[in-house]
C-alpha cells in the first residue's frame, strides 16, 4: 500500500475521518522509518505519543473515577496504571491491526516491530493524540471507550493474569503455581520466550513473548481462558 492508502484504510479500520491527512501519517510513522528516510527529526510519532499519552491519562481517569465510587486514591492509581500499561496498550493496538498500518524502517520492520509491544502501545497513543489534534477532546474520548475502555472485564483478566491465576490456584489447590521457561530463542534484539505455567506436575498453558515477563503473562492469560472454558473458575 502507498501511504495514502495506508492513511485511508486506518481511517476506515477506526471510523474517523481525519481532516488533516499528515497528522495520521505522522501518528503511524515510527522512528525508524523517518530516520530511514532522512525526515527532519521531528517526523515522526514521538510528540503525538507524549500528548496521547497525556489525553488517555485524563480520560481513564475519569471513566475509573465514575466507576468504582468507594475506591480509595491509592487503588484509583493502580489500576488506572494498570489499563493503559504498556502490554494492555498493546493488546488495544492488536485487536485494531495497528500494526499493519505502521511505517517502519526496514530494519525495525524485519526484527518484528510491528508485533513489538512498545511499537505498538506508543503508536496507538500517538493515534489518540492525533485524533485530540485534529477532531478535539470529544472525539478522542470516544476512541478511547470504544477501543481500549470497552471489554474492560476481558482486559482486566489479561492485564492482571499474574495475580488472578495465583489466586484461582491458592483457592483450589495446595500445590505451588510456577512458570518453567522451555525454550528462548533469536538474537538480542529480537528475542522469543516460551514459557509453561504449571500446578505441580500439571501443565495449565504455554505461553509466548519478547521477553520472559510477556511469557508468563501470555502463559497465565491462556491458563484463565482454559480454566474459565472448563468452568474451574467463574
């Protein structure tokens, strides 16, 4: 695709219609690509991600504020942290294909930076700053509840699986949940952890990421979705 009609697909992928067309090339343009291509420095999403970041701050603490009423400060901030951390970022940016969209060098392009967890949440905050540029606070809140503030039981079961999992295994089991790395592979820049998160000798799911920390949560995320699908938790 030409970037044009990278622009174009993206507007019609998220359903709205950018008014000024660069700003959205600007947001899918990573680094890498405006290095590759001798761009002034400042061409390229890092500015959009600092004022996404800023706009999506307000608006999920807003949406947490109004929804847990007895929630103290404290645990206002924690969880507020945990929605918009880098892997739930990333989770949001997935399931609207952001990567497909972006404008990668070659190089970052080729060690897999379109499926690269920070790529992918820093673009799809720049996203978020761009539309609060281009189509104002409102239309950058409702991106923000339709994408990444919607589903938020199925996120929060993503997000906190760790815990969630330990919890659900301390209450059914004696034995000790652990996570066994089994295999890890690629060079630095590029690294892929397989890790099994087992009960004892019991394997409950294997789980994939860049680093052994995504694994884990990859591998306890699968261990709830089986569990839930067996009816071992609610």
């Amino acid at each position: 695709m030409t970037t044009n009609e990278t622009v174009f697909s993206f507007e019609q992928k998220i359903g709205f219609t950018f008014k000024k067309k660069d700003t959205l090339k600007q947001a899918l343009t990573h680094s890498s690509y405006s290095n590759e291509k001798r761009y002034d420095k400042l061409k390229n999403n890092e500015r959009l991600e600092f004022l996404g970041d800023a706009v999506l701050e307000l608006v999920s603490s807003e949406f947490i504020f109004g929804e847990h009423k007895e929630m103290q400060e404290g645990e206002l901030t924690r969880l507020r942290a945990s929605m918009v951390c880098e892997p739930t970022l990333a989770l949001c940016a997935r399931e609207i294909k952001l990567g497909d969209y972006l404008l990668l060098g070659k190089g970052e392009d080729a060690t897999g930076g379109r499926d690269r967890d920070s790529i992918l949440s820093d673009a799809l905050e720049a996203v978020i700053g761009a539309i609060f540029l281009d189509g104002g606070f409102t239309s950058a809140k409702e991106f923000i509840h339709k994408y990444i503030l919607n589903d938020i039981e199925h996120k929060k079961l993503f997000y906190d699986s760790k815990t969630i999992l330990q919890e659900v295994i301390q209450g059914e089991s004696k034995e000790t949940l652990g996570y066994e790395l089994v295999s890890e592979e690629g060079p630095d820049h590029n690294k892929k952890f397989t890790v099994v998160a087992k009960v004892g000798t019991e394997e409950l799911a294997t789980g994939i990421g860049r680093t052994k920390k995504a694994a884990e949560q990859n591998a306890a995320y699968k261990a709830l979705l089986k569990l839930k699908e067996s009816g071992r938790m609610n």
